[in-house]
C-alpha cells in the first residue's frame, strides 16, 4: 500500500536533506512555491496562444489552453483541500507528527492541475497526431531502423503528458532540474506513470496513454522511487500505479472540459442555447434554486449560474468517490476515472456526446486541424533533415539557419533519438501563431 507520509514529499530535484513539512515556512510553502514556478514558467505562457477547443480562434470568448488550465487549477485546489481535510481526519498522524494541512492536498493539486496541458503541441491534440503521423506514415518513418521499439513509439505516439514531465524536469541551459517541483507535485501530474511500450497492456486507467520519453527514464525512476509508487507488471519495463492526486488532478480537467468545452459551443452559436440549458439542468436537477434560476432574464446569466453549480456539483462528487475508494487507490486497485464512478456518468456522457457533435467536429475545428497537420508536418520535415545533415557532416547553410535556435545542444556526438526529440520538443513550445509564422517563413512568404 503506498503511504500518504511518502506521497506528500517535498524533495525537489538535487536535494541533499530531507525537506520537513513541520519545518516549512508557512508565508512560502514548498507546495506552493511549485504554483508559483509553473505560473512564472515561459512554457505555461505560452498557453495563451495554444488551442483549447478552436484553433487560431479570434474570438475572445473562447477558451484557451492558459485559460483552460488556470480554471482547472481552482477545480484541483477546491477537490484537494476538501479530499485532503477527510484524508487528515482519517489519518491524524499526518497532521499532528508530520505537520500537514489540509491546505497542502490543495496547494499541490493545483499546481500539477496548472500544469497539466503544459506539454501539449499546437493545435490541440491534432498536434500531437500530426507529429506522431510524420514518424508513422511520413518521412520520419527513414528513422524506424535506427531507433530502440521504444524511442520509435515515443514518436510514432507522441504524447503532451510525457512531454510535460520533461518541460518541468528537463535540465536546459544551465538551468538543473527544470523548474525543480516537489516530487509529490510531479508525481500528481504523472496521470500514466509508465513508458510508451507495452502500449495499454490492460484497461487501468492510467495505461491508457503513457508519461514519460526514454530520455527521461533516470529521473522518473526517482520520482516515483521516492514517492513509493506501486510497481504494475513486470520488472522490464517502467509501469506504476498513480499518485492518488493524479486522480483528483485528472477529475479538475473532466469537470472543466465537460463544462466550459459545453459553454464554448454555447458561446459560438454551435450548440442551440435553451437545448444546452436543458441538458446543464439535468446535471443539477438535486442542487438548483429554481426561483433564483427563473429570476434571471438573460440567457448569458442563466448559463453562467448552471456552469457555476455544475462544477460545484462535479466538485462534491468526485471528492466523495475519492474518498470512498481512497483504501483501493492506495493499493492501486482503483483502475477508473473518478467521474466513471459517478451517480452523474449519464448526465456527463450526454453532454460530452454533444460537444463532440458539434463543437469537435465541427467545420471550423476540421478546417483548422488540417492546416494544423500541415503545418507541424512541414516544420517537423524541415528540422529532422537538418539535424540529420548535420549529424552526417553534410549540412547545408540553409540547415545551419534552420539550426539557428537550436545551437546549444548541437553535436554530432548525439544520437538520431535525441535530435528528434529536440525538433519535438522545440515544435511542441511553439504557440498556434509561432508555428504558422515559422511555417510561412519557410515558405518564403514573409
């Protein structure tokens, strides 16, 4: 069974002594300070200009990735502090020997919640498919015969979580540790604490998608070491089983995207305004004032007060899940989402259904997702051959511009995996705008 006294660490990248919670200082706690390093992090910035639900969108009102995660971070914080205030009236030890507040469960939440779409591409998760498509049926398939299955599958599945433990671990011009969170914050963000290969070898939840590149095998090993995460299958490969705040992490983003992807479509005239209405009522039929509800005239007002109680409603129902299951989850036999557990499940898929309907496959999502594949693939086309003529000390100055940005990590010592995981990485900090930009530059249209 993982221990809550592990699992809360506040070890950060290169610590020689153990970190205390009785020891912390109140005005600057450690968990919060990992908040603060996200909030302050070029990498989150640049969500601002990163697709949520529409891409290149120019309308104001629609969310992006920045937005989307600041609003998941105050869904994580609620679901940490009120899980985290039960889990201290269980486990009184962690409060009165080890000195943890309830405040701490939300503080980290939080900030792995802030953090959560910090690695993904542009575009959405087109982006991702798009990177993945170029290594799979693309002209990055030439590099199957020189990379490890599982350097391969790293990029034939291209995935934002793995890419977002290594934005924040990642030691990068002269910078140790990347943004050097507390291990229990990193570990709340690892929703799939395993390797790229075996690919969903089971139905758990957190095989579904994968956390981690080989290139960063030695310092997750650490993490999860630390933590004392529970090994899953056998000793070959890097397969654990969640922090138990990955779960309340992954419910602040369900709450969010079911609910605010929802009020997108709304807001863009996608989804028909007294038919969503209908479908948040059903939601929150146990919870709303219906006088206060029929006492507001405008439709914007009606939406906002059903978006407000459907999140809290969402809110107290998947803490009390956690709560319920919280022996399972230690053990790691809990293998859903929270919110598949919930009495709301119908409610939720209804609405989800929709959205997909209407909202993703939509036109205007379509349209921008095929520019999207596009314009990644070109770029993605334009830096592999680079690095590649470099390696073979046959670049081009044309390669050498190319490589511009890319000269502190040059040398023809370095492996195929490690450049194409630079071009990646590099494609993957752009925002929507900045790819298109570097794509018609390219181009030749300035």
């Amino acid at each position: 069974m993982m221990q809550w006294e592990q699992l809360l660490s506040l070890r950060r990248h290169g610590d020689t002594n153990k970190r205390l919670r009785i020891e912390q200082d109140e005005t600057r706690l450690g968990f919060e300070v990992d908040y603060d390093r996200v909030i302050f992090s070029s990498a989150f910035r640049s969500l601002q200009d990163k697709t949520q639900v529409i891409p290149l969108s120019k309308t104001s009102f629609v969310h992006t990735r920045l937005t989307h995660s600041l609003e998941v971070s105050v869904v994580g914080r609620s679901l940490g502090r009120t899980v985290g205030k039960a889990i201290l009236e269980k486990h009184p030890q962690l409060q009165k020997v080890h000195g943890y507040h309830f405040n701490d469960f939300g503080a980290i939440v939080a900030a792995a919640s802030l953090a959560h779409d910090i690695g993904n591409p542009p575009f959405g998760h087109s982006g991702e498919k798009a990177i993945g498509n170029y290594f799979l049926n693309g002209n990055g398939k030439r590099f199957q015969s020189k990379l490890t299955k599982k350097e391969y599958q790293d990029l034939v599945d291209f995935e934002g979580n793995a890419n977002g433990f290594k934005i924040l671990t990642e030691s990068k011009n002269g910078v140790i540790g990347g943004l050097r969170l507390s291990y229990a914050t990193l570990g709340a963000f690892m929703k799939y604490p395993k390797e790229s290969l075996p690919k969903r070898p089971t139905k758990h939840i957190a095989d579904k998608k994968y956390g981690v590149f080989q290139s960063d095998t030695a310092f997750f090993s650490e993490v999860v070491d630390e933590l004392g995460l529970l090994r899953r299958g056998d000793t070959s490969n890097l397969c654990f089983n969640r922090h138990p705040l990955a779960y309340l992490v992954e419910a602040a983003d369900d709450i969010c995207y079911t609910i605010i992807d929802f009020e997108d479509g709304i807001n863009l005239g996608l989804i028909e305004e007294d038919f969503a209405l209908e479908y948040l009522i059903k939601l929150v039929k146990d919870s709303i004032n219906t006088k206060k509800y029929n006492a507001l005239s405008q439709a914007s007002d009606r939406l906002a007060y059903l978006r407000s109680l459907a999140i809290n409603t969402l809110i107290s129902e998947a803490s009390a899940v956690f709560l319920k299951h919280e022996t399972a989850i230690l053990n790691g036999k809990f293998s859903e989402a929270l919110l598949d557990k919930s009495t709301y499940k119908a409610q939720i898929n209804d609405i989800i259904k929709i959205s997909v309907e209407k909202i993703y496959k939509s036109n205007e999502v379509i349209e921008k997702e095929i520019a999207g594949y596009k314009i990644l693939s070109t770029l993605l086309d334009t830096f592999a051959s680079a690095f590649e003529n470099y390696q073979a000390n046959k670049a081009t100055h044309y390669d050498h511009l190319i490589l511009k940005n890319f000269e502190n990590v040059l040398s023809q010592e370095r492996s195929e995996y490690h450049y194409l995981m630079e071009s990646c990485s590099y494609i993957s900090g752009l925002t929507d705008g900045n790819a298109l930009q570097i794509f018609n530059k390219i181009n030749g249209n300035i």
